[in-house]
C-alpha cells in the first residue's frame, strides 16, 4: 500500500473569469522507501502541490489518502488537519526557520514535545536524532553559530522528529553549495531507505536529479512523469 495516493487532486485560485487554475488535475503516488522529485520552473505549482498534499491548502477537487486512510475527498474527512500534519508529516524548507534562542537539540525537542513527549526524553531522542544525522557534537549549539549545511541538518532532524510517513522538502538544497547539497540528498536517501518514509523533494537543482528513484515534472500545474535522462 502506498504512503501516499493523490487522486485527480486540483488548485483553483479565484472565481468566475478570474479563476486560474493553478494545479490542473494530478494523480501519482509515493512507496515507503521511495524518493521522489518534482521538478519544474518556478510559478509551475511544485510548492501549490506540497501545500495542497499537506491540506495546508485545501484542493479545489480531489482524493488524498495516507497509508491507506482517506484524508481529503473532496473536503477534509473529519480529522484535525493540524494535530494530522503534526503527526504524520515532516517538513524542510530551503529556508531553515530555526527557533534563533534554542540550540539545535531544543529546536528539535520542542517538537516532541509539543506532541506530548516529556521534555527529558524529548531531550534525549533529540540528541538521538540529532546523532543518526551526524551532527550530535553541535546539539548545544545556536543556530547562528552554524554553518548553513548544519542547520539544514538540524531542520531535517526536527521534520523527523515525530517520525513521519510522509516527508515533504520543497527546495532544500537551493542555498547550498554542491557538495554540502549532495550530502543532504544522501540524507534523504537514507531516511527514505532505513525509517521507510516516503519522501518528496521539490528542486529544479538539476545536480540532484541521479539519486532519485522516482522523477516528476510540474509545468503550468501539469504533472508527467519522466525519466533521468529526460530532466537533462
């Protein structure tokens, strides 16, 4: 059964001879294990998509179903869009949005703890979580006295925090240098392989494509899919 299923979902903006429609109808879906990109120029509706998946924007038309639990049909299907979102799904952005006066442990822990886990083993599995990315010798560290590779890593650790099946990253890598790039793509190959989530990442960074398994392409909010050598 797939993480996610995405069904004739579609965005329309505005009304009457106004309306545009930004997302035309899209269906994929997306395997624990499997790391997907979406590709396409900017304004193509790679990030209406993620927002639309997530129901941070609900979709003009459309089915959304995870692990096998309907979650939009048309309208929500009776859950607490935010406590959902929360639980199940993970985000990383390009801009990182670190808390500036918690360290890199405590930016990850608050979001444990905002689930409900105690603030000592929320604490703990911070410090876990923040070792798992490699990066556990600066886990009392401020943000600001990273390096921008490192507080995407601590970014990636708080998107996992709650131990998602869906993790969404729209432009992670766009304020990165190509090696620091690479090694957060290794990242999200391994969380995707070893926790069994399901990972989007929205790019148009054409040096990340070879790591994908799975490649779309979004274009004036029309989704094909496409192979490796198609994106070059």
């Amino acid at each position: 059964m797939p993480v996610l299923e995405v069904d004739k979902v579609s965005m329309t903006f505005g009304q009457g001879e106004l309306a545009v429609q930004a997302l035309k109808p899209t269906t994929f879906s997306v395997e624990g294990g499997e790391l997907a990109a979406l590709l396409g120029p900017s304004g193509s509706g790679k990030s209406t998509l993620l927002l639309a998946i997530s129901l941070i924007l609900e979709p003009t038309t459309g089915r959304i179903a995870m692990d096998g639990r309907e979650i939009y049909n048309d309208g929500p299907c009776g859950i607490d869009e935010r406590a959902y979102r929360r639980q199940n799904i993970g985000f990383i952005f390009q801009q990182h949005n670190l808390i500036p006066f918690l360290t890199a442990r405590e930016n990850v822990a608050l979001v444990m703890q905002i689930n409900g886990v105690g603030r000592r083993e929320a604490g703990r599995r911070a410090r876990e979580l923040l070792g798992y990315l490699e990066i556990a010798h600066r886990a009392d560290s401020l943000p600001a006295n990273l390096s921008g590779g490192e507080q995407q890593r601590v970014a990636i650790g708080r998107a996992l925090a709650n131990e998602p099946r869906l993790v969404l990253a729209d432009e992670p890598t766009a304020a990165l240098d190509t090696e620091r790039g690479m090694k957060v793509m290794a990242l999200l190959r391994k969380i995707a392989r070893e926790r069994q989530s399901a990972v989007i990442t929205v790019t148009h960074d054409h040096r990340m494509i070879e790591g994908f398994d799975t490649v779309y392409h979004l274009d004036d909010g029309r989704l094909t899919k496409t192979t490796h050598a198609d994106t070059h």
